[in-house]
C-alpha cells in the first residue's frame, strides 16, 4: 500500500509540474516560451504514462482495482494532461499563425 501512495504522490508531482509549464506558458504570448512549454511536456508525458502504468498494475495486484478513488485518480489525471496538451498545442498553432 505504501508504493501505491508513493505512486500516487509522485503521479501529483508531474501534474503539478504539467500545470506550471502550462501556466507559465498561457501567461507568455512568445512563440519560443510556448513552443518549450510544448516540449516540456511532451517530455514529461512519457515518465507520466510508465507511472500511471505502474500504478494500474499495483491496483491489480493488490486487488483494488474497484476502488473508486483510484479510478478517479488516473481518469483525472489523464483529463488534464489531456485538456493542458491540447491546449497548449492550439496555442501553439494560433501563435504561429497570428505573431
């Protein structure tokens, strides 16, 4: 139960890490700022994918896969990484062709 909760922890710690370089990079109307914003965390995208793997495989193992708070974790977390990409990629595209 204690990986599950470091997994957990180490899951919200990207997301916090996703959601600063998405801020930072909204706040910023530089095409250059952005575009490393992107770069960012499609970098940080593929550790994020091995853990939430990681974390799947531990809820099967340690039969808590019905666990609705777990289910609720990964959904989540998948959402927003979701809604910053494609965020920040139409960004991406309306600095490029308007600056």
């Amino acid at each position: 139960m204690l990986e599950i909760n470091i997994l957990v922890l180490e899951i919200s710690i990207f997301l916090g890490i996703n959601i600063l370089i998405f801020i930072f990079s909204i706040i910023s109307t530089d095409v250059l700022i952005t575009s490393l914003g992107f770069f960012f965390f499609l970098v940080l995208l593929i550790p994020f994918h091995l853990l939430i793997e990681k974390f799947e495989l531990l809820m099967i193992i340690d039969n808590l896969e019905n666990s609705a708070i777990y289910k609720l974790i990964i959904f989540y977390s998948w959402l927003i990484n979701f809604i910053i990409g494609i965020s920040l990629f139409i960004q991406l595209i309306y600095l490029f062709i308007y600056c």
